[in-house]
C-alpha cells in the first residue's frame, strides 16, 4: 500500500521529488542570503512555539488571576486572535500546521494507520509532502525542530530534530546522531525532575507523567538551542492537552454536578498548573534567544467542557492471583494449580474475559467438563464480591454471549471506582492502575489561538480568520521563502509591519513538492503509544 523509504548509511533519509522548485526559487530571487558572520546575534530566529490545546477561555482567565507573565507580555506587545482550525485529531493539525496542506494531501489523516500488524501510530515517514524544516533546509536554512507531532523517525535536515517519541526510545529519534548525547543528558534530567508539567500530581498518573517528561526534555533542548544560529526553531508542548482532557470537571465542576474530587482540593489546579509550567518554559526559551527574535505561539485547537467518559485500568491476573483463582510459575499461568485465567483482556479493556483451566484444553488443566458449570458459577460470584472503597461493585458478570474462546466475562463497572478495591474482608491497592476520565473535549469548531510578538510584528495586528491552514504560509513569509501556490491556506503578510512588508514582498512557486515515499512505520514503543492514545479517549478500547 505504501512505497518504501529510501535508506542511505542505515538512516531514514527521505527524498523530495521536487521537479522544477529549484527553477521556481532561482526565478523569483532565491532565498534571501544568509549572514555569515559566526555570531548567533546576527541571525535571530524565528521561534515557533506549539501548544497542544491551548483554549483562550482559561488564558484569559489566568491572566485575570495574574498567571501566565510571559505570555500575556507577548500578546501585550504583540498581536493575538483565534487560530481557526478544521480538523479534530492533533497529529492532522499539526502536520497541517507543518506543512500548509489539507490532510488529504498531506497523508496523516488520523492518531493511527491499519496495518497487517494492527493500528500503528501515525510517523514522519507517513507523510506524503515536505513539513516546514525540509523546505527550509532545501532554501539554505537551518531549523531546529522538537518534540513536534509526527516527527519520528527524525528526518534529515541541515539543523536538528527531537523527535516526539524521543523520551520513549533513542532508536532514529535524532538527527543529526552527534546531538544524542546532548538529548540523552536532557533526558535524564527530565526524568528526576519534578515541575508544574504533571500538573502536580504523582506518578499515579501514568499519561500526564508520560507528556511532563516530553516536554521537559524540549524545554531543556529549546534552552540549549535557542541562542544558536537557527533561522528557525519549532518546539511542540503536549501536557496542556493531556491535563485539558482528562481534568476538565476540576477546572470547572459546576458542569458535572456530584463529580468525586477523588484528587483532592488539587484537582481544580491541575490544569492551571499545567498552563503556567509551559507559560515558565516559554519565557526560559525567550531569555535564550538573541535579541531581534520573532516568536510566533499557536495551539492547534481549545477545548470545552464535555460528557464525562471514565474507565479504569485493571490488573485481572493480580485480582484473580488475590482470590486464590490463579497461580503463576513465573510469567506463566500453572494450569495444574489455577482455576481460571484472563485471556486477551489488557488493562485498558473494558470487558475481561476469562477462561476456566479445563482438562485436556489447557496444558496441565485439571477442570473436568462436569465440574466446569459449579467452576464458573464459584468465579463468577467471587468477582461479584470485589467492591470499590465506596462499595459499589467492580464487575458485572456475564455467563451468556460469549465469544468462541471465554468461559465468563467481566465488564468493568465506572460508577464511583477508586484505586483501592475490597475482597475477602481484605483491601488491595494493587489491582487498580490508574481511573482514567476524560471530561475535556475538542472537534473541529473548538478553535485554537495565536500570539505574534518581535520587531517585525505589527503591534495589534488585526488579522482576522487566521486559521491552521495560513500557518505554514506565514512563517515561510517571515523567513523571507517562497510561499507555495499549492497551500489551502495563504501567508498573512498583515500581522508585520509596515517596515518589514515593504523590505520583504510576498513571492510564491508552484510547489514545494511532494516526497519520493511513504510508507507506515512500526517501532518497539508503537503499544504504549496506542495506550496513551486509548486512554485520552482517542481511540476505543478493545
């Protein structure tokens, strides 16, 4: 279905077929000259910063409580207004935003793509057209590019690209290779330090420690780069997402009547927490950068209060092991010693199903067929037992309708869970994960915002419908590249000075091409990916 990559030296290098862009670019001037003195001051970037789920409502809001400095300074000084978006999936945002093209023509048009392997997280190597950092390295510019969505396998490009999985693997997650070491010492940093990214919550939240450690490692490689000579330096925060969905109903629980705050009083502050950690790194990269920068900050898309959708990660075997229905030898299920076993039930399942350890179906099994219908009936009332601290039940159980290979099956109950359960008169706190609830949401009318800020930028521009798709465009614009004739969207040349328009006029090409391949990339971390994706209510559970 998809052509293969080309390889060079046993690394991702994906070629543009880029038939007459180089004639184009030559007969509208080139791209203007680079300085060549060593010095970092003579040449400021452009800084783009991204910040997934970024909604003006709660901006506003803390900036009446006096929250978010650096932010608020830039849209003082600067320009701001809503970032209109038209898709409802952040990776088809971003790479819109990357790239100035519809996902159509793009080529990521989802979280994830079916393989034969099963659903696989949506990669650099899926897209079908040059993202802003080849297009600038094919006009002599060099780009820094961290953390963006869909950035591994991290391409070639004369700069250095972070890749969004980088705090997950070190397999092709930066280029070039000799920036690795710098990355690593990034990342171990990011690992035993704590900050306003996770909201203030321990690790019993596994996803919004996942995206703390994320952006930690960009904020400290942003640091690091900014004062550098890079024309231009994207970098991605994720964690304002994450905190937006999954606490929401803190952040405003007059929309959930008799919502638990099973967080605590700290529940109604994990998202502002969030915010301000990523307004702290925002002013950290600024303090980094030379002066003459022009910061360009979006988000893809806000968010609104919407129904709440919890479900609760849970261990059966431990559960089972509890009830003294399953042995293990090792990793392995003993058949000759246990009752009944989960089969194809992972943690994130809302069903779990179980099979009995019957004799002559598994090895060793010792459950006659006589014994199997008293077996189940015992299993099933056991499970009923289980209760949450509050009591309610954690099962309900189904003896009928089942798929070819279950015995029983146990549906998770939502209502009220906690991370402690009760059975046998005994409590266990190891059975519980993590209760996930989703309660923020996003569409495709949820729109983003955008704040304009440097010496070219026009100071309370008003420019007006700004939308995802006039991203790309503009930051080519200000790059003094041409814009492509192909885009759906258009650079907005009003949001800079006068000055500036009449130093740099608008020149186009009819296209900055396409990429010679494309094809679905698998990787050793492709699993966790899909959880996190499931456990942010993007995809269903199996």
């Amino acid at each position: 279905m998809f052509p293969g990559i080309m390889t060079r030296g046993g690394s991702m290098a994906r070629r543009l077929t880029l038939a007459g862009t180089a004639a184009a670019l030559a007969a509208c001037g080139g791209p203007e000259a680079r300085p060549t003195s060593g010095n970092p001051a003579a040449r400021p970037p452009l800084v783009v910063v991204g910040i997934d789920g970024a909604e003006w409502a709660v901006v506003r809001r803390l900036w009446g409580e006096g929250r978010l400095p650096h932010l608020e300074r830039l849209a003082e000084g600067g320009a701001s207004g809503v970032l209109e978006t038209a898709y409802g999936a952040s990776p088809v945002i971003w790479t819109t935003i990357a790239t100035g093209r519809t996902p159509e023509e793009h080529g990521i048009t989802d979280f994830v793509v079916n393989t034969e392997a099963g659903a696989v997280p949506v990669s650099s190597a899926l897209r079908r057209v040059p993202a802003l950092w080849s297009m600038a390295a094919r006009a002599g510019k060099r780009t820094a590019v961290l953390g963006w969505w869909a950035s591994w396998p991290a391409e070639e490009i004369d700069g250095v690209v972070v890749s969004d999985r980088v705090h997950l693997t070190s397999d092709r997650a930066v280029h070039p290779p000799a920036e690795w070491p710098e990355v690593e010492s990034a990342r171990a940093a990011a690992r035993n330090r704590h900050d306003g990214f996770a909201g203030g919550l321990s690790a019993s939240d596994p996803w919004m420690e996942d995206g703390a450690l994320r952006d930690r490692i960009m904020a400290s490689e942003a640091r690091r780069l900014a004062p550098k000579a890079f024309d231009l330096l994207l970098v991605y925060f994720r964690t304002v997402d994450i905190a937006s969905h999954r606490y929401w109903k803190y952040y405003e629980p007059q929309r959930y009547p008799g919502t638990l705050r099973r967080v605590g009083e700290r529940g109604a502050e994990v998202i502002p927490t969030v915010y301000e950690a990523t307004d702290r790194a925002l002013g950290e990269i600024l303090a980094a950068c030379p002066p003459g920068t022009n910061v360009l900050v979006v988000s893809d898309h806000g968010f609104v209060a919407g129904p709440e959708n919890p479900f609760v990660q849970l261990n059966t075997e431990r559960l089972l092991e509890h009830l003294g229905l399953l042995v293990r030898e090792g990793e392995a299920v003993d058949f000759a010693r246990s009752v009944a076993y989960p089969v194809d039930s992972p943690g994130h399942a809302r069903v779990k199903l179980l099979r009995l350890s019957r004799a002559g179906r598994e090895p060793g099994g010792r459950i006659t067929a006589d014994r199997a219908p008293r077996e189940i009936d015992r299993v099933a009332r056991l499970l009923e037992s289980v209760r949450y601290e509050g009591g309610g039940p954690v099962f309900r159980v189904r003896r009928k309708d089942l798929p070819p290979d279950a015995d029983l099956a146990a549906e998770v109950s939502l209502h009220e869970p906690t991370l402690t359960v009760r059975a046998g008169g005994r409590t266990y706190a190891d059975v519980v994960g993590y209760i996930n609830s989703i309660s923020g949401t996003h569409n495709d009318r949820t729109h983003g915002l955008w704040v304009a800020w440097g010496p070219d930028v026009a100071r309370g521009a008003a420019v007006e419908g700004m939308s995802v798709l006039d991203v790309a465009p503009t930051i080519l614009y200000a790059l003094g590249l041409p814009v492509a004739e192909d885009f759906a969207g258009k650079a907005r040349t009003e949001l800079f000075t006068e000055s500036f328009r009449s130093r740099r006029r608008l020149r186009t090409i009819p296209s900055w091409g396409t990429m010679a391949s494309w094809r679905a990339e698998t990787s050793a971390v492709d699993a966790k990916i899909v959880d996190e994706l499931r456990a942010l209510g993007y995809l269903s559970s199996p």
